[in-house]
C-alpha cells in the first residue's frame, strides 16, 4: 500500500460500467479513484498501489470471488471490500475479502467502509482479522436464523477466533494505556 501524502487509491470494479462510475464519481475528491469494468480489467489493474479494491462479486467475465482469490494469491497488499446484491452466505466464511456491502450502497456508507480498511492498515494484523471475522460474524447473524447459526461449525470457530483476538486486543490497549500513562508522567506526548 501506498504510504505517502497523497490521496489513497481506490479501484472500483464492477462489471456494470454506469454502476463503478457512479461510485467512482461519489469518491472523487476524498480519494483517486480508478475504474475497472470486469474482472479482466481489475487483473489488469491491480498492483499495490492500489490501497482499496471496492469490488463487485458477481461478473461474467472473471468472477469478483476470482478476483479475489488472485489478488491475495499474487500478494497485492491491498484491502479488498465486497461490494454486490450478492446476499452473503456460509461460503463466505473462508473468502479472504475484508468487508462486504449489500448493494445499493449510499455514499456515507462506501466512504466509511474505505476509512475503516484504511484505518486497520495502520494497526497489526490482529486487528485487521478481528475486523474480517467480525464482519463474516455479523453478516451471517443478520442473514440466518439462530438455530442455523448455532448448529454451524464454522460460525463457532468464528465466534471463538472473535474473543481470542479481542481479548488479546484488550490487552495490548491495556499495556498500551500503561505505557501512555509512562509517558504523561514524565510529561511527554505518547
């Protein structure tokens, strides 16, 4: 990823040309946007000064899971946000993408969703999976009923992964409020 001064870069994908230029169009100005229409295209673009990929699941060409899948296999450090009218299932339980949006999606909602990747790109990966498996968490909790939930396996082992990285998180907040709390004692900034 990018680490300069200048805007993060934002590749929009998605098949439907008028679908990725109307949310490159609700982005420009906060980011640099890039389009690519269709799978092919997004392979073609993708490199790692791509910070975020906001990208459609479903394509005829190359699908958005595809996609996905070669970007992380080719290693683009790069967040990959799902963006589709694809409703979440099971199965993505083990796609490796970072957040998933249900179209259609309003403005507040992409940019917030780009700002939380961009966020967790500052912070260790503990965080950045506590994100993912929350995100999983959530998308499955507000899609199947209680007893699909619990009788999944998969949804236990996300829930179990959710509170180890969260307790392991609570305590490096803790040694990290310790060692804040050094700091202003001696009358230093953190």
């Amino acid at each position: 990823m990018t680490e300069s001064s200048e805007d993060p870069t934002v590749l929009v994908v998605d098949d439907e040309a008028e679908v990725a230029d109307v949310y490159a169009l609700r982005l420009r100005g906060e980011y640099d946007v890039e389009t690519a229409y269709g799978g092919t295209a997004a392979l073609e673009t993708v490199d790692d000064s791509v910070d975020v990929v906001l990208l459609d699941r479903r394509m005829p060409d190359v699908s958005g899971d595809d996609v996905l899948e070669v970007i992380r296999d080719r290693g683009v450090d790069c967040r990959v946000v799902m963006i589709t009218a694809v409703d979440p299932d099971f199965d993505i339980v083990e796609m490796p993408f970072d957040d998933y949006l249900c179209k259609p999606v309003e403005k507040r909602d992409l940019v917030g969703a780009i700002e939380q990747q961009l966020t967790a790109t500052r912070y260790d990966e503990r965080l950045t999976e506590y994100l993912e498996v929350t995100s999983k968490l959530g998308l499955l909790e507000a899609e199947k009923t209680v007893a699909e939930l619990d009788e999944s396996e998969d949804v236990a082992r996300l829930r179990e992964r959710a509170a180890e990285l969260k307790a392991d998180l609570d305590e490096t907040l803790a040694e990290f409020d310790d060692a804040t709390a050094a700091f202003q004692e001696i009358d230093r900034d953190p």
